[in-house]
C-alpha cells in the first residue's frame, strides 16, 4: 500500500499506461558515441518504452519514455502519429528519452557521423507506429488513480567538469562542482492505495558503460526492472533530470578518471536507483497530488556566438576533429556565401498540479544547476519541483552562464559536433528560466497552455 501522509487530500485522477518493448535488432547501429564504427554485436538489457495519460477530466497530458538517447528530429512526427492515435493536442504530449547511448541511432546526425544506412527507417517506422498504438491503449486503460510524491536519494552521479585551476574545465570528476542527488518519485496507485505505476527521475547521464556495443538501457533499464520485480504488476517509468554535465561515478583508481563500468557493476547502480524508489513505496513519507491539470509550452530562441576568424583558427590548430570539422564546414559555407544560421529553438513545456506538483521539461541536456535553480525558485510556489531534460526535440548541451567561460565539451565542442555557430550566448540560462517560470504563473493566459 502506497504510504500516504496522514491527513493528505485524496483527490481523484484518470491514469492509464502501457509498456512496451522495441528492442532494435542485433547489428543496429547505436548513438550516443561519436566513435563508434561498427554496429551492434549484443543485448544486455532489452529496450522498452511506457505511455501514461493522466487527466483531471477536463485536461489530459500524455507522457512518453523510451529508452532512446531522445527523440530530436522525430519529435513532429510522433507527435503528429500519437495525437491523431488519441486525439490529444500536440501541447499536452510530452516525449522524453531516457539517455541511454545503447540505443538505435535515429538522428540526422547519426547518419552524417556513419552513413544513412545507419538509420534503421523500417525500425523507426515500426516503433512510432508502436508508440501511437501503446498511447491509445493507455487512454483506453484509464481508471480512477490516486497521485502520490515523495523523494528519495541516490548517491553516484557526479560533476564531469573539473577545474583545471586555469579557469577551464577537464572531463574529470569533481566534487568541486554542483550536483543533485535527489530522486523524486510520483506514486500511482488504485483508490484502495495499491501501486500500479512508479514514475521516477535522476540528474545524472546514462553512460556507465562506455562506447560498448551491446543494445540496453543502461542504469535507468535496470532500475525499472528492479522496481518492477518488487512491486509485480506495476510499472516502473524513468524520466531523465537535468543531468548534462552529470555521469555515474566511481572513478578510475590510479588516474581518478571515469572508467568503463562492466555491465554488471551497472545493474548494481540501476539497483540502487531502483532502492531509493522502494524507500518512498515502503516508507514514504508521499504526499497527495491535487489540484486542476495545467499544461503550458513555449519556444524560446537560443542564439549562438557568430563564426569569427579567430574561432575558425583556434579550431584548425585544435586537437579534436570535431572541432577542425566545424571550421572546414564554416570556411567553405562562407567562401560559397552561405547564409550562416545562429539561433536555435528549444521548447519549454510545464505541466502543473494545481499547487502540489509542477514539471518543467526542457528540449535540451540542460546541466545540473538548471533543476537545482528551478526547485529554489519555484519552491515557495509548489510543493514538489520537478524539473526534466532530455524532452522533445533536444537541441544539445544547454550550459548555464557561469559555464559559459569555462569552456569544455558542454559549453563549445557538443555545439561544434552539432555545427552550430559557436556557444550559446550570455544571458541564455535566465531567458530559458523565464519561460519556464512564466509558464507558470497564475494569469489565465498562461494557465492551461494551447
């Protein structure tokens, strides 16, 4: 029985949800590492993905996660599938990954880094079409559920940007940098209390393993299956943090680098994950959701640094090729006259619990301090902050402004890799803010989105 504070308001909402499995086949290309150079030779962990619908009876909000580095380009057309599937506004679908970089490459850009017949077309074809199919049955399964919040903690994700006393930062970890170990965890369970679903988050990437070239779901899988193997009959669903610049420790004894995690030692963290989420079940203490569905979103227009002479220099005399790769695609854009773009969108969407619970999800690998600002300046307006990454259409690293000038890979080289024009400018993590806390507010225009 799910542990609800004594006294908590029991308010009732309509959830449904459907899990389902798309493993890709063996010899998939995987994304999520640059490096690789030839396709999957493995499975260590099968692939799957769950759909909930929450409504109040008035506002429903479908959410998707699957255990794909993310959705990126893809995003309008599962939108476009699951909304006519269930006839739900565009708005209120939210599509998140769970990060893992053992999963099939489905980007532009895995296709550019290894060849178009990277892409699995028929495979992407099959799971929209799946992920349509498992969103109707999830609106079809819906039954009168009771909401419950609780947090937890989980101690191995920790700063991969450490200074490097010059001003600059190293991939290294680093206790000297910000980190979040919060696990919140929203309960769903029957009127009489029992649990039927678990929906859990963490700020922290899932890239234990390395560049290995085995299909699986990395810590988040295993956490899922661990909770699921508790509670038989519920569903675990993992919702990744603000964690860009975060990644499971522990490091590399004789060098204090990070180290390739053989599987097993990964199964442990997706099991130790997956106690902090039992502690809640177990122990609580979880606190009723109520309140009216709202959901908001927005887009807000990220610009980047102009190419300049001296970038295109520094990045020839460089020693990452992702970096000499970006110079030689701008050199020859301008020497062809080229209109250069500098601005790209990211899309905000908000889903809020009258005053007892608001989500905030961002199109990018938003790094740490962006959960930790939005649950200190929201927390006086909300019970329980949660803030999200990795939704939608991800437009890559999304650093705050104190990054700006320390540089690293977060900060300049995923934007290069990306070929955007340069870093996001200053003044970047206040407008994304904003929108967010806009969103927000208590005016009727931004009350129940579009």
């Amino acid at each position: 029985m799910v542990p609800l504070r004594e006294g908590s308001p029991s308010m009732l909402y309509e959830v449904g949800c459907h899990r389902i499995d798309v493993t890709p086949p063996i010899g998939t290309w995987l994304a999520g590492y640059a490096a690789r150079t030839e396709p999957s030779n493995g499975l260590y962990h099968p692939i799957r993905a769950v759909t909930t619908v929450i409504g109040d009876g008035h506002t429903d909000v479908l959410i998707v996660s699957i255990d794909w580095l993310g959705f990126y380009d893809l995003t309008d057309e599962a939108r476009r599938r699951i909304s006519e599937a269930c006839d739900i506004p565009r708005s209120q679908i939210v599509l998140c990954g769970t990060h893992t970089h053992c999963a099939p490459a489905i980007r532009e850009v895995d296709a550019r880094r290894h060849g178009v017949d990277a892409i699995d077309s028929g495979y992407v074809d099959r799971t929209l079409d799946a992920l349509a199919d498992a969103s109707l049955s999830a609106m079809e399964s819906r039954r009168p559920a009771r909401l419950g919040v609780g947090r937890d903690w989980c101690g191995f994700a920790t700063s991969r940007r450490k200074p490097d006393g010059q001003g600059g930062v190293i991939f290294q970890p680093s206790l000297d940098a910000p980190h979040d170990h919060e696990v919140p965890v929203i309960l769903v369970s029957s009127p009489d209390g029992a649990l039927r679903q678990a929906v859990f988050s963490y700020a922290c990437h899932p890239t234990s393993t390395g560049p290995i070239l085995e299909i699986g779901g990395d810590y988040p899988g295993f956490a899922c299956s661990a909770i699921e193997a508790r509670y038989p009959g519920a569903v675990a669903t993992f919702l990744k943090g603000c964690g860009g610049d975060q990644k499971p420790d522990p490091p590399e004894r004789t060098t204090g680098s990070f180290r390739r995690i053989p599987v097993d030692e990964v199964e442990l963290l997706g099991r130790q994950l997956g106690s902090a989420v039992s502690r809640v079940v177990d122990l609580g203490p979880v606190d009723a959701v109520e309140g009216r569905i709202d959901v908001g979103q927005t887009f807000v227009t990220l610009e980047a640094d102009p190419v300049t002479e001296t970038a295109l220099v520094e990045a020839w005399t460089s020693e990452s090729r992702i970096a000499q790769d970006w110079a030689d695609h701008y050199s020859e854009a301008m020497a062809a006259g080229d209109v250069l773009p500098t601005r790209v969108s990211l899309e905000v969407q908000t889903i809020r619990f009258g005053r007892s619970l608001a989500l905030v999800t961002m199109a990018g690998e938003m790094n740490v301090e962006y959960g930790l600002r939005l649950k200190r300046e929201l927390g006086n307006r909300f019970d329980r902050v949660i803030p999200l990454g990795y939704a939608n259409r991800i437009v890559g690293y999304v650093p705050v402004e104190r990054q700006r000038s320390e540089g690293g890979y977060e900060v300049l080289g995923n934007n290069q890799s990306l070929l955007y024009s340069g870093p996001f400018v200053s003044g970047t993590e206040d407008r994304i803010l904003e929108a967010a806390m806009s969103l927000l507010d208590d005016s009727p225009e931004h009350a129940a989105g579009d």
